[in-house]
C-alpha cells in the first residue's frame, strides 16, 4: 500500500508535496476496499477515479511542475499493478 498512499498524498496536496515516488501500486481504491466504504469515500481516495475527472488549472500546474516516478515491476505478480500504473499513465498524459 506504500505507493498507493505515496500517489494519494501527491496528487490530493501538490501544494504541500513537491515530488511523489511509487512503486508497484494499485491505484484504484475500490480494488483494496472491497466495498467496505461508501462511493464518495472510494471515490475522494482512489487516484484513478479523482484524477480522471480534475479540472483545476492550478492543481494541474502543480503536477506540471513537481516530479513523478511511478514504476511498477514486469514479473508474474504484477498484472493488476501493470494495469493500474498504464491507467495512470493515461490519465495524467491526458491532464499534462
């Protein structure tokens, strides 16, 4: 969960981090929850769902501005972070 919380963090508080490092992470909040919270709390703490949908000019200039490695590992363990980190990836190359 280290480069989960790492994105979250980044992406919720650029102003307040200037630099996010992740390795191997699931983006997705509603995969590690299970269900076990409501839509709104999934939803404001899973990087791939708020980002997809951020707007903000001047969150997104903080992103442009700041330094993000995100990585994840290619052995037979990784296909749902591999999934997740080519979604972020998207993500973010569509809002920069």
């Amino acid at each position: 969960m280290g480069a989960f919380h790492a994105a979250n963090f980044y992406f919720k508080r650029p102003d307040v981090f200037d630099a996010v490092i992740a390795l191997s992470g699931i983006y997705n909040a509603e995969k590690a929850l299970n269900g076990k919270y409501g839509i709104r709390q999934i939803y404001f703490n899973s990087p791939l769902h708020y980002l997809h949908n951020l707007s903000d000019p001047k969150t997104i200039a903080h992103y442009q501005k700041g330094k993000i490695v995100i990585c994840v590992g290619q052995g037979a363990w990784e296909d749902e972070m591999i999934e997740d980190t080519a979604k972020l990836k998207s993500i973010l190359k569509r809002k920069m």
